[in-house]
C-alpha cells in the first residue's frame, strides 16, 4: 500500500519533532512537507532544526526542504505544532484551502464546531466536523487533541466516567519540562525548585476536561455533567506528568470496581488496532509507589496512561495518582493517533 | 542572664544537625549534651557526626562527647529527633526521670494526654501536660510539634479558621528529600523523577492538622471539625514543601478577606517576641508564580509559611500554594519555638 | 543449540540487575542460578531484590530462589558482581572449586596471573588464565573487566595507542551516581551539587589502565609504557561516565589520522560477531557539543564508546572528550561480553 | 563621607542583578543610574527586569529609571555587564566620554593597555591605564576582570606562581548554568547531562591566565611563561564553578610548602581592607572529599576560591581541586573589588 504523504506545521519545535521522530516508520503515513516560521523558511530541516529529541534525527528528514505556512504545495493532511500566537489563522487558512489539519495547538480546541478528540475516549466527537464544514464552507477540516496535562487525567477519568458517572474531580499536576518546548523552561528556574504556576493550564485543564467527556448530541456537544478543579505545577523532570487526583462518583463503587474498570477499558483504537493505538489504554500498577516518571513513562511506547495508588479520599470518594507521557501521549502522539482513526473511518479519503 | 543548658537526642541526625545549628547562637539555651545511636556513643560529636548542613558545624559542639540515650547526666530539658523505632520508649523513660521531652518525633503526637503544639496556632494546647503529669505520674513531661507537611498547611490553614470556620481540606505536598533524612532518598529514585508515595505521611497530616485545630476543652482536645484528605508526592528538591491546597469554608469569605486574614494573622510568638517566632507567621506573596523554594524557602530564616496564588477552587471554595522550610519550620525550628514558648510560659522553671 | 547455564553472584545489586536485565533474550547463555548476601538468601528474587533497572524485570528471574554464595549447586559459567569486600575470598572459592567467574569485582583484576580484559582491546591477555591455573591448580578460573571509568578511556585510548604510542595520559573524570551502586550516592549529597573525590577510582584508572594496554610475554602482562593521571568527580547524572581527556604520543599525528583511527577500529569482537559486541566500538561525534550522557550514552546498547571535540592539546598534544555507559559498557555489559569470548575461544567447553 | 554614585550598564541582566544585590549596602558605593537594552529602557528597573537573585530585589533599585547605553547623565563610575555583542563599542563610548568603565565584558580584556585585574592577584597592572589614557586620548578609562572559569583558576595558581614558578597548567571545569546568564541554558539541555562545550571558553581561560600572571614592564604585560591547557564542561548546578586542576612547577616544591603558600598568601585587598576582599583570598579545605558547591561556594561571601584535594599528579607534578563562586567572585564581585582598589589607590578622584 503505497503510504499518504503527510505535511507538518511548526516543524522545527518539541512536538513537530516528536511528529518526526514518531512518524519515521509509520506504517500508512510517510513524511513529506514541512514547514515552520519564517527564519526557518528556506533551509533544509537539517539545517533549521535544533534537535532535542533523544532518538537521532530520521536521516529522511534532513534533507527535506522547510517551507513557509502556506498552504499550496502542502499534501492533504497535516499535522499542526505551531505555536499558539500564529496556529489560529493559519490552521483556517489550511483547512479553507482543502486541507485536514489534525492539530495539537490549543486555539480551536474549544470551537464549537471542531472535535476535541481522544479516540480511545470520544471517538463520535469526531462526526462534528461535518457541521464544521457546512457551516463554515471548508474543503478542509481542523480536529484537535487535547492538552498534554488533561490527556493523562482523562484518560484516567473515562472508564470511570462511563460506568459511575463522574461528579468532582481535583487534579494537582506535577508537569515537566518538556511541556513547555524548547528552550522553554531556563534552568535557573526550575532546577531543585517547583514553579507553582503554568500560564492559562489550569483553565484548559478545567474546561477541556468536561468537552471530552460530554456528549455528542445534534451536532454539538453538551458538557460534561461535573465540576472540575486543577492546581497546575512545574517541576524539574523531562518528560511525563504526574497527577494527584480526587474524584466524587455518581454511583457508588468499590475499588475492585474502579481498578476493573481502568483494566477492561478498550475502546475504537484497540477494536480497529491502530497503529500508534496502546493494547491496554490505562495500565494499573499495584507497588504502593507507582507510577513513576522513571519507571512507567515510556508504557506502550509513551501512549498508556499508568495509574496507582487508589484509596478513599476522605474529602471527596476516590484517590489516586496517574502518569502521561506529555509530549508523545500528551501531543504528537495524540494527533497522530487522531489521524488514525481519522483514516481507518474514511475522513481521508 | 545564664543560658538554659540542652540535651540533644538523636543528635547527630539531620535534624539533630538542624537543632545545633539552629542553637548555635541562642539567646536563651546552650547545647550541652548530646546523645545517639550505639554506633555514636563514645566517639566526640565531630567524630561520630556526617555533617551534612550547609552552615558549618558550631565549634562548640565538634568536642561533645556523645552519650547513650539514657537520662542520668542529661539536662532537664531536652530536644528529641530520634527515630521513630526507638523515640517512644526512650522519650517516656526520660519523662518519667523528670526531663522535659520536647519531641519532633511522631510517636506521641496523638496520645490524648500529650500536646501537639504549634506556639503560632494552638499555645493554650500546652496546658495539656498538667494532665499528662498527673495520669502518668512523672515528673517531667513530653510536648510534640507536628509531622514537617502537617505544619506548612496548619500555619496557612489557622488564620482562615479562626476566622470562617472550616469545612473540608484537600492538600497535594511536594515534599523535599530532606523530610526523609540522611542519607534517606536515593539519587538514583529521585533525580528527574517524582515518587507519588511517602509511607504514613498521609495519614499523619490528616489526623495531626485536625488535632492542631481542634478546641481544649477539659483537659482534652476535641479534633477539628473538619474533612482533610492529603497526597504525598516527593519531588528532586533539597529543601521545601510546596502544597498545592484547596478549601471549603463554613461561613463565605472573599479573597480579600482571606489575604487579610493571612496578613494580619498574630499569635503568642508573636506577642511574646520569641527568638525563633518568625514576625509574620504567614507571608502573602502577590506574584502570579509564588511561592517557590527558590525564592521563598528561606523567608524569616525559615520559620514563616509563604502563600500565592489565591484563587476560586470549582470543587470546594479557594484554593492557593502554600511553601514552609521542613527541617526548620516543619522540625526542628518547630521544636525549638515549643522550647520557648513553654520557658516563657513558666513550664521550664 | 542449548543455552548454557549461568549463575550470577550478587544478583540483588545494581549490575547484578543489570546481567539480569542484559541476559533476557541472550542467545547463548540463560539464567539459572543466583546468589546474594545471607539478608537475601532463602527468598526468591522477586521477593529479595529492589529492582532499579528502568526495563522491568524478567519474568523468568522473579521466581528464581537467591542461593548463599557458595559452590555446590551452581552452573559453570558465574558471573561475579559481588562488593569488593566480599569478592575476593568467594571468587577464588568458586574459581577453585572449577567454576568460570567473570568478575566486575575489583579484588584481582591487578593479579599478576589474572587476565584484566576488554575483548575489544587485549583479547590475547586471555591466555593468562593458563599460567593462573597451572599455578593455582584451579580447575576453573576467574576473569575481570576494569572499573566503569577505565573502560571508556581505554576504548578511547586503543586505536591511538596502537598506532601511534602513548606518552602521556590526563583524564578528568564527571561520573553518573549508578556507579556507586544502589542506594549509593544520597540525594542530599549531588542534588545541584558536584562531588570531587570518589574513593580509590583515580589509583584504579591509572594502574588499570597500564595493565589493559600493556603486552603479553611469556605469561604476564608487561605494564603500558605510558603515565596515566586521573581526577575523579561524581555529578547529578544517572547513567553515563563522562571524560575529558588530554594525551600526548609517541609518534607524530593529526587529527585526522586520529579520528580515523577510531573510525576504522575494530576487534576480535567484530570479527567473530559476538552477541553484545557493538559493531562500532569507538563513535566519533562530528558536533561540537557532542557526546553528550542524553543523546549518547546508548550507542550501539550502551556498548560502544562514543568521542568528540578532538582538538590540540597546548599541555601535552591533543584533547578530546569520551563517554560510556558505566553499568553496561563499564560493568554487566564489559563482563557478559568477556563471556561471550571465552565461550567463542572455547575457555568454556 | 558621602558615598560615592555609580551607574550600571546591562542592569537587568544575571551580572547586572548581581551588581545591584552587592551594592545594596555598599559603604562607598551607591547604585544611582541603570541602563540596559533599548527594550528596557524607558521603564522603571522594577518593571523591567526578571529578577533571579534568590535575596530580593533592594527596595531602592526598583523605581530607578532604566536608561538607555549612552553617557550623558550618567554617573563616573560605571559598571558594566553588558552582553559581548555590544559591550565593545558601548564601553568606548563611555570611557571616550570620561567615565571609568569597570567591566565585567570580554571584548577588552585582551587589548595591550586595557588591565586584566584581580585585585589579589596582580593590583599593580592597573598602572596600565595611564598608557591607556594617553593612547586613547580618553578622558574616562576601562578596566576589566576576567571570565568567571579564570578567575579560580588564577586565584589559586597566583600563591604557587609567585613562589615556585609555573610551567603547566591543565584545567578541566564543570561550570554552574549561571555562567550562561539568563535565560541561559535550558532545562532539557541539562538535567541529568552534562555538556562538554561551552563557545570560546577554553580560550579564555588559556590566555587570560598568562596575563593575569604576566609581569607588567614598560607599560605592557609580558604573558607568563607557562602553558595552559582548558577543558570546559557545563554540569546541572546553580551557582559554583569547580574545577580539576594539574600543574608543573618550575621549582620543586612540597605538599606542605604549597598549602602553605595558599594559606598564608594576602594581596592588596586584604591589605587595604577593601570592602568587598575575602579575609583569606584561598581557603584550603582538609577533608577528601572538598571543595563542594553545596559547602563552600559561599565561603566568604562567595569572594574566596576554595582548594583541596592537593596530591601528587604522575603527569605534571601536583594536582588539586578549585571552587569558584562564578557570578560573585566570577562577574560582579571581581569588578566591585576592582573598583574598590581603584577608589583606594585614587583612580576616582
């Protein structure tokens, strides 16, 4: 089967390198277009990009030619890093121009129209896109992943969910470095010291959270019927962000319940075995000290989320802790795996 | 005026280390003798002694001898940092032969007969040992301080219940290594890594903050009437709990009103100008990213509690980062102000 | 082909995690046998060992049981990561007894009669074993890999040395906390911090160092007629010694002929295609900021070591830095692949 | 006496904050003028700079108005840490203009009749300002000190020079991430790494250190007559250079007969009692295993190079460890001394 070519937005950054470093053997997408900001533009990628990720550069992508953000000699579908500040406009200039954009910037994350995917989580959201294209008269789409810090705890979050209703939950996240890209978190600032305090996370956190596991009803989705509050803090680890929950059910269960729960999840990643897809979504460690960055981080490849250490919380019902690999679960991992679905359900055809 | 002399046990310990240091210069106490393990005892504290605080060892106390942990040529008052395998039936032995045990150790902190004081949060809880003497008919008596994350919490937590009553308590700590004593945490378990467990420290915060909170009343203390639920998380930092912390009150408050309360907050310490009592308990920083370990550990030579980032919790009320120096304020600075506290008070005469 | 049996002596520590961990899938030998201290015997090894090691544990070792160490029930082929101070009385007991140990251990790797072997650079030393069992009328024999900071400068040294001749030799040594075992080095010591003395290290490296590069007459290691200086220092790094090192030669070279003397370097391991044998021992990093312990510390699975930053040397002649895996490179690994050439040599039929 | 007004160029940089902490309570000094890019300039220092001391930010500096980088209103005394890329020009200017530019830059350290200072070290080379001030036909003059890895260096190689002649000097640094100013290294470069380069270091250090110790004569500085050879890590630590160091004498000299020169070794500054000049320039530490970064980086005040380790090196003749507080004794403080020296020696007048 001859591969689709795939373009990247925002190359050069942390997660336009991991898209790199991930797609680099994919079995049905092939890297073929790039393209970041305009000091990039013009070089090869080999000589524009700083390379942080620990896996050598793909000896494929060097040479390739880094492009402006324009869309044009851009193939159908793109993944997007691009910062922020620029990711906006540019990812609806894209998706006007015919293209699908599967992004793990924040913008149009909350848009009414646009699906904020997990496909082991809400894989339906995706349908929204057809009123996206209606509406908005796009050739193209946009879908988007959620992020890194709300991925791991919904994960968590969705076999519980479904089978006693969520009414609280309290999460306190102890993120790494890599979140913030590259150079991203100066050393002076963070080694042997916490920073109590992530610009806009814990707002994303809050309302991603109830958009991913609402329902999909008439073309839009209602949100998720529960009250959710996240403390947010930097801390001097790589990469992995680890998370302190508490949650307060709809129904009551035991913890043999809750833990049978996270072990059974499966969901239309595991049905259709997509290829990035993790065999078991949610791993459950039973070491009264797991899960650790150092240990379990790299779980499936970095797409599991690892969870321990349930007990009773005297405050709200259930607590525990979990851990997501931020920039592969938590970013291009999960767009990548957005687009799996994507192409296993026909939307890129 | 002549210094009260001071017996140290457990002295070579790193908090044993904290409370020579701390003593150094003391206005009113002079470290006399000092007593550890087996292994210690016979060796000269500059022999037997790791120093491992940044400040150098005091001159005078290189040439103590180091004693057995056995009352008879020790002091009348004495400061305990002992392990808590061996501190409960030592710490009575010397009770009972007339010494004044003012403990970090945990293993009296919840008897009903003995005092859990904090001299900024619950002075009048030291009237307890009038009881203690007389039910177990010793001479001298034991006064504990608080469990090192208990103490950062309880100081933020104290002015908002004198004043609004509290409900529910949910705390996330990333504790530093130094909690777990010398040599304690591997490197090789904590470098770029968080380990999401610390054996009995959860459930030491949750009883001992609603004994410290809770009311005397004859002769006993009636707990807090209030839920807490903790988790305990250690991160790569030397010194320093940060607590992520949210809250519930019983009557409503507005933020400013709680920062006042922080501000304005007083107690005996205060009044009677201690040595150790820090001149403002609770310190309120107004940056969006304070506290930090950094920046705030040391604030007050590690005797305040620093606080940030107030803000509305969607779960409970409010929620904001609480920071506190954990061999000081939460060890041995603890213990120390006890001391001074019960000589100002006239338990010492 | 039938696997041959192994046993492995101190299997509960850190490089005995590490043979465990590098021994899963070895297509010639299998784990059959453990041994560790009397604390650890009796149990299974699930139950004994503190596993450190990031892979998990295989599942074949957990059910294991951890014999005392002595002979008896033990396979032929024992490898030995015991505490010097343990090592040396145990091994020759084995080795008498007519077991193959090849020992990380310390205790004889400066015995006259003992080969002290890297097989990618003196696998003729080999033969020493001859005149160590004549002379010890030992039926089996012990065998030693240097310490986890000779080998990498020794890889770096032999292309040069054979080429060219060594004079002179200055080696500045930055060395990962898993070299000190587990749980070795404490957090409090390193965190932030650099330590610039680690016991015995820097006479090990030199002497070492002679005896690697030295020749084989008439049964005994003529020492390298070169001088060695070392400085060893311990830094917050877990995996991955780092050397900065100045040399001067014999014969006239540029730098050139130097880096393709690395290049094109290769040695019995190579040719007979062993199993852990990296195909490029020496890896030259053209980048000016390279090797680096993130971005190169696994090269060919931690076995080769890789080199950069080859430059003049104003003092002596040139200049280079040289980085190598200390616990497979530098221990598990640098054992097992002494093995695999023994039994490619025919020392284990 | 009134103190004496001095400006500040580059204010709201690491060395700059560092000028403004040193100069807080400064008996001779008083920062009155700040100047810094023309990004900064217009707002109030306070609002200007990201302060990273860990002590605050003096209450005085922060309503003083940020200038821009010309003369004009500013005072005599200047201090500059400008960024290399503009400080050439920039100090010219002021110095043409008749300030006294006392900087902490490297453009002109190496010009003839600019002084490369160290007050401990060699006080007598300021006399080549008149040289300077006549060339130039410059009202004002520039004096510099070295880079922040010399400084150590020379600290503790002046007392062995003056008394026993130097031949070869090799100098291996692992440098703390402060040296790289702020933001400065990132945190994914180097936690848990170490990086093996830092651009135009080892030059640096290579010929700053011959003339330092060079003999001033005619109004120029013969370089000393020795050969240097550096090799420059960047570690995972805040604050501290250290450094391993092996040298030749020209005269035989003994352990003690070093220590002793160490010991016993006072310049002009501690004749003088300047302000900011460590009591005892080189403090020698007994134990095996220091100098450390955690113990002694502040020794001093941060102003003293700590030594230890003296033994005996098989290549050149001796070697030893050397700690430095780099952006004290390395940056601001070296200029602050340098300024003291020439206030007492009436170069300000």
């Amino acid at each position: 089967m001859k591969k689709l070519e795939v373009g990247i937005l925002g190359a050069t950054g942390m997660v336009g390198q991991r898209f790199i470093s991930l797609l680099e053997h994919h079995p049905w997408f092939e890297v073929k277009w790039l393209a970041a900001s305009d000091r990039s533009a013009g070089k090869t990628y080999g000589e524009a990009c700083n390379w942080r990720v620990r896996d050598a550069m793909p000896k494929s992508a060097a040479p390739l030619p880094v492009h402006e953000c324009k869309p044009g000699s851009a193939p159908k579908l793109i993944f997007s890093s691009l910062d922020s500040k620029v990711a906006g406009e540019i990812e609806k200039e894209f998706a006007h121009a015919g293209h699908v954009v599967v992004s793990n910037s924040s913008n149009h994350r909350m848009d009414a129209d646009v699906p904020l995917l997990i496909p082991d989580v809400n894989p339906d959201h995706l349908a929204l896109v057809r009123a996206q294209r209606h509406e908005r008269k796009w050739k193209g789409m946009i879908v988007t992943n959620p992020n890194c810090t709300t991925i791991g705890l919904v994960m968590s979050l969705a076999p519980i969910e479904r089978q006693f209703g969520l009414a609280k939950v309290m999460m306190t996240s102890m993120q790494a470095v890599s979140g913030a890209g590259y150079p991203g978190v100066p050393t002076l600032d963070i080694l042997g010291n916490i920073i109590p305090y992530i610009g806009g996370e814990e707002e994303k956190v809050e309302r991603e959270t109830r958009k991913l596991l609402g329902k999909l009803t008439d073309s839009r989705v209602e949100m998720g019927n529960f009250i959710v509050s996240a403390h947010c803090n930097r801390v001097p680890v790589e990469d992995g962000h680890t998370e302190s929950i508490s949650i307060a059910l709809r129904t009551p269960a035991q913890a043999a319940d809750i833990a049978a729960a996270w072990r059974k999840y499966r969901s239309r990643p595991q049905e259709l075995e997509l290829p990035s897809a993790p065999k078991h979504p949610v791993i459950v460690r039973e070491e009264k000290d797991r899960p650790q960055v150092k240990f379990d981080v790299d779980s499936e490849r970095g797409m599991a989320t690892v969870v321990g250490r349930l007990r009773p919380c005297p405050v709200l019902e259930w607590k525990y802790t979990a851990l997501s690999h931020n920039t592969i679960r938590g970013a291009a991992g999960a767009a990548l795996l957005n687009a799996e679905l994507m192409k296993a359900d026909g939307y890129l055809d």
